[in-house]
C-alpha cells in the first residue's frame, strides 16, 4: 500500500510524496527526492508479441456445446452421405423442434411439419432428392399430408426465394449446392453467376 509521509528535502522545506512499501523500507538509502529509479525497475511490461493477425480460435466446443472443427465444410448435397441428405430435408421440412432430435423413435407429426403447398421448400422439388428417406422419420398421418401438399406446390410450378419467399421467376436467382434451395442474387448479395459450387448463408451457420 502507497502511503502519504512527509520529507524533508535540502533547504529545510517539507513536501509530500507518495512512497510504495518498498521504498518506506530502504528509507535509509532514499533520503533525496529524485531516487526512486528502484520503483521504476520493477515495473514488468507485457511481453513482445510475436504474432501479428487475428488471434487463433482455442475453443474446442461451440457456445451449445458441439464438437467445432476448423476443417468443416459445406458438401454439395450429390456428395452427401444418406444421414446428411436426410438431416438436409429434416432441416428444410421441420418447424418448432431441433431437426438432430427427429429419429425413428421420436418421428414428427403434421403439426411440426411445412404442409402449406406454397411454403414447401424447393428442396422436395429436386429431381435429385428420395423424400421417401424421411418416412420413417414422421407420423403416418404427417407422411400423407405431406405427399398431398407436394401434389399441390408440383402443379403451381412455383419457385420461391428462401430468403425473401417471394417468386424467383425473371429474376437472377442462385442455387444453393447443399440444401438445393433457390436465393435471389439480390438477397444474397451476389452480382454474378457464381463459377463453383455456391453454399447459403444458412448451410455455413449450420456447419
Ligand atoms: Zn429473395
Ligand atoms: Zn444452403
């Protein structure tokens, strides 16, 4: 602790100086206002740095507790195994539960379904995608109304905007090579056709 003490200096005139407790014990030596250079050598600075740049990510775990690896990457949907290509249509299909808690034990009813014809994601459109691999993952009853609501979107020919929901039709729109959805250029900010594969926003949050 730093504390107030009177000292007296050459000429005879009394001052007040603050003094850590290291300099109350070599009083003896520090008679003179002036010599304080010991307080100052004891001062420690923050090593050098090194390393310039963005510091390097030392987590291990995301902020819900999964596994977060650097070397994750979107896959086109083509590549995807069949648990990936199923977890794919859970996530654009399901609504109100988390799409890694659906399985077969705990398969989802219409009401955690996307039934409305219009609001059906492109993704079931694909002529790349088996929806069937989601069956067993929902009711019965959810398995009909959903075959229906597809009948339905499939006579509007209606392609919508995962972003805005409004039609992609006359508009530059952009396919994303993961989920399969559609995205206005605009929406996403882009403002040509992209030369490689091309990923959502949604897909990199989701890695
Ligand atoms: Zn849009
Ligand atoms: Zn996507």
């Amino acid at each position: 602790m730093p504390v107030i003490q009177e000292l007296h200096v050459d000429g005879g005139a009394s001052v007040n100086a603050v003094l850590a407790p290291e300099s109350i014990q070599n009083e003896n030596t520090h008679t003179q206002v002036g010599e304080c250079s010991s307080s100052a050598q004891l001062l420690k600075f923050p090593p050098a740095v090194k390393v310039r740049g963005r510091p390097r990510l030392q987590t291990k775990k995301t902020a819900i507790g999964q596994t977060r690896s650097a070397n994750k990457m979107c896959v086109p949907y083509k590549q995807k195994r069949v648990y990936e290509r199923t977890l794919t249509l859970v996530r654009s299909l399901v609504t109100g539960v988390r799409p890694e808690d659906v399985n077969n034990t705990n398969p989802v009813g219409p009401q955690h379904l996307r039934l409305q014809p219009d609001e059906l994601p492109s993704i079931i459109l694909h002529e790349d995608v088996v929806l069937s691999v989601i069956k067993p993952l929902v009711t019965p009853p959810a398995w009909k109304k959903l075959n229906s609501a597809l009948k339905e979107r499939r006579k509007m020919n209606l392609w919508k905007c995962s972003c805005c929901c409004k039609d992609t039709a006359e508009t530059n729109c952009v396919e994303c090579d993961s989920c399969l959805e559609w995205y206005h250029w605009q929406c996403v900010g882009i403002e040509r056709a992209p030369r490689n594969e091309w990923y959502c926003y949604v897909c990199k949050m989701n890695l």
